[in-house]
C-alpha cells in the first residue's frame, strides 16, 4: 500500500513539474557522477554502479524525447578515468562498448531518427571500443530527429589544445589567414559536425562544479548549471523537471533584463518612440517598470529553490 501511494504521489508531483513548464533547452549536457560511491555505499561492486547508471541513462534519453529536447551529451568517460585501476577501466570499457552496440542495433533509435555521435580523442581507448563507437556512428549518421552525443576520452582542455594546434598549423600552412579566424572556424576544428551550443548542464552526485565540460559551447552560451545531490543512477524524473524549470527561470530572467535594457535605450528618443516601443515589446508579459513605462516585476533567483 505504502508504495503504491508513493508512486501515486509522485505521479502528481510529476504532472505538477510538467505543467509548470513553458519552454525547454535544446541542448542538456549532463555529468553523470556519483556511481561508484552509489555502489560502495550499497556494498556492491563499482561495475554495479556503473550498470545501473546506465538504466538511467535509457530513462534520460526516454525524458528528452518526451519534452522535445533535441540534443543530449552525456559525460561519459573523462581523460582523467584513465588513472583509475586497470580492471575498473575494462569493466567500463565493456559496458561502453555493450551498450553502444545496444543503442545502434536498438528499434526505437532507428524509429525516432536518434543521430549517435562520440565527443573526443577516441584514439585512446582501445581497438574493441573504438570499433564500435565506428559502427554506432555509421548506423545513425543519417538521423537528424535526436543527437546523442557520448563524451569518451574526453577532455575541454585538452579539446581547446588540439583545436588551436590544427588551426596553428593551417595558418604554417598558408591555407588559413589569421585575419579570416572567427568562431565558425574554431568550431570547424571541434568537431567534424556541428554541435548545438549548450543551455543546460545537469551534475548529478553533491559536487558543484563543471569539470572543464564541454567549455567552449557551454561557457560560451553562459549555460544554465543544475547541481543535484542524488547519485546518477538514483536521478528521477522529478529531479529532471526541477533541472528543466531552473532553466527555464534563467531565461525568464534573462528576457526580463534585455527587456529592461531595451526601454532604458528607447527612453532617450522622446515619448512618442518609447510608446512605440513598448507596444512592440510588450508581446510578453514581462516589461519591466523603466521609469512609469511598465510595471515593476520581481526578479527570479537563477537557481532553482525548490
């Protein structure tokens, strides 16, 4: 009885989040940390973890779909991971290489058009890993519905360091001119595809900070970050939502103060333009008070305070 009621409860809770939603990212990166500790707590082994982290990683990808997010980078396997012992590194290395194979042969990635792409220097990990990241790619190049990007062997300085030696050399080269360097051909040396600019990170397991993850498209956009304390494989849909409305209130925010800045700048062209203005901003409810032109709003604390 007592379950049944907590997930009814739930449930509610659950519909309550979803409706309090509005707008959704088009880009979630998510650091999904914590299972190992996940496992020890338990008194199981650290593959364990690892195995049911990847149970809420189908979930993950279920929830996107669901909410009409286009595109989702899971933090998979860092350059640091490498340092950890021999055997642990082989047990990940074999759910990695068993669950991409899964994903590729996978009826529902093929049905909803899922794109699977690998971020990193993917040389580093081994032949049988490196084989199947090929075939996941080629089996889903053509997709274009959902991108699933896996980070392996991934590293945004590191990253950062061999885009700008590519670029050094062409500009050795005399095919690039320093003056024609901008952001298109930065991201050209990234990746051989492009990848969305980042509007949410989620870190899941207590630690508050973004491991140089995904540097250039997620410090660059000044993505929304959510810090959770649930270790990945504990990560609910409720706490998915409450990720999704901490976004969705730093973009309400955001809108508020360009709103804000926008009357402050017409305000200086006499009444008549001001007036003009403000009809045309007020297609949103949030027009601010810049001297009588609007109402006063509360501002939104960017963080989510559930």
């Amino acid at each position: 009885m007592q379950g049944w009621l907590e997930r009814r409860v739930q449930s509610l809770y659950e519909q309550l989040l979803r409706t309090d939603l509005d707008e959704v990212p088009t880009h979630v990166a998510v650091i999904q940390d914590g299972n190992r500790r996940y496992a020890r707590e338990r008194g199981d082994a650290v593959t364990n973890g690892h195995r049911e982290g990847a149970e809420t990683t189908e979930q993950v990808l279920e929830w996107c779909e669901e909410l009409g997010i286009e595109e989702l980078t899971l933090y998979a396997f860092s350059t640091e991971n490498f340092e950890r012992p021999a055997d642990e590194r082989e047990a990940l290395f074999d759910l990695i290489e068993g669950k991409l194979r899964e994903f590729a042969d996978a009826d529902r990635v093929h049905e909803n058009g899922v794109c699977i792409r690998t971020l990193g220097d993917i040389e580093r990990l081994p032949d049988r890993v490196q084989e199947v990241v090929d075939y996941a790619e080629e089996r889903t190049r053509e997709y274009d519905s959902f991108v699933l990007n896996i980070a392996l062997a991934y590293g945004g300085r590191s990253e950062l360091l061999s885009a700008t030696r590519r670029i050094l050399q062409q500009v050795e080269e005399g095919t690039l001119s320093p003056a024609d360097l901008d952001v298109e051909t930065v991201e050209s040396q990234l990746y051989d595809r492009p990848v969305r600019a980042v509007d949410l990170i989620i870190r899941t397991g207590g630690d508050e900070r973004t491991s140089n993850f995904l540097p250039w498209y997620a410090n660059g956009n000044e993505a929304a970050v959510y810090f959770c304390t649930p270790y990945w494989p504990e990560f609910s849909k409720p706490e998915f939502l409450r990720s999704i409305r901490t976004y969705q209130h730093r973009e309400q925010a955001w809108q508020r103060t360009r709103l804000s800045r926008a009357l402050t700048l017409v305000k200086g062209l006499g009444d008549t333009r001001t007036e003009e203005a403000r009809r045309i901003l007020e297609g949103s409810n949030d027009v601010p008070d810049v001297d009588g032109v609007g109402p006063a709003l509360p501002v939104e604390d960017d963080a989510d305070s559930a």
